[in-house]
C-alpha cells in the first residue's frame, strides 16, 4: 500500500495552482473541469508519477472552520520534504513568501512554515 493523493483545501484553484507551481516548482498533473471546480492535481518534478497533491476547493461548509483553527493554532496542513529548508527559506523568501516560523533544529529535523496563500501553513522538513 502506498499514499496515492493528499489533499490540501485551497480558497482559489488558480491562485494555489500559481503559487504551487510558478513559486514552490511542482508540475501540474490534472487539470479537469468539474463544474465550478476542477480536478487539480500537482506533483514533485523529482517524482512525477508520485504522490498527488489535490488542490481541494474549499466550499464545503466545515472547511473553513478547520483552517482557520489550524492556522489559528500555527498547525501545517501538510508537511513537505526538501534537501536544504535553509536554502529553500532563502530561495522562497526572495520569492515574496512569507513564512511564520524561521528554520529551526528540532531533534533530527529542520523545519519551517510558510504561508501558501491559499489559507494554509505548509511545513518545509529536512531529516539530517
């Protein structure tokens, strides 16, 4: 068994589909119009038969009270694995993004968390 889709909810497709792609670097995948959504789904360049990130519309009536206590809260909606979160702080930083926590040692792991515009915090992670 493996983890074929995650999801994270988005307040505008194509505002996440930028970011995600234009400033983070995934790949567009699927694109499918579904009435006033669209199937959206994006992937690692590293991996692009991997895991699926959906871009989820957030119109279901729970999903803003769950994101705005997560972000209330400084909880990430999902976790991203890069090589380097210093050098990845540096890059998005110079991109415009802001982050809410700085890169910071945690045991065997650097992290930071960074604000996708979309009504998320997403965590950068680094296992040494």
């Amino acid at each position: 068994m493996k983890i074929h889709l995650s999801s994270v909810f988005v307040d505008d497709q194509a505002q996440a589909l930028r970011f995600y792609t234009e400033v983070l670097g995934f790949r567009l995948k699927d694109d499918v119009p579904m009435g006033e959504a669209r199937w959206l789904t994006v992937v690692s360049p590293d991996d692009p038969d991997g895991t699926q990130l959906v871009l989820e519309p957030s119109s279901h009536p729970a999903v803003k009270p769950y994101k705005d206590a997560l972000v209330a809260d400084g909880i990430p909606a999902t976790s991203f694995a890069v090589d380097d979160v210093r050098a990845e702080h540096t890059r998005l930083t110079a991109l415009g993004v802001r982050f809410t926590q700085e890169p910071v040692e945690l045991g065997p792991v650097v992290v930071a968390v960074l604000d996708d515009t979309c009504g998320n915090l997403i965590q950068l992670a680094q296992h040494a």
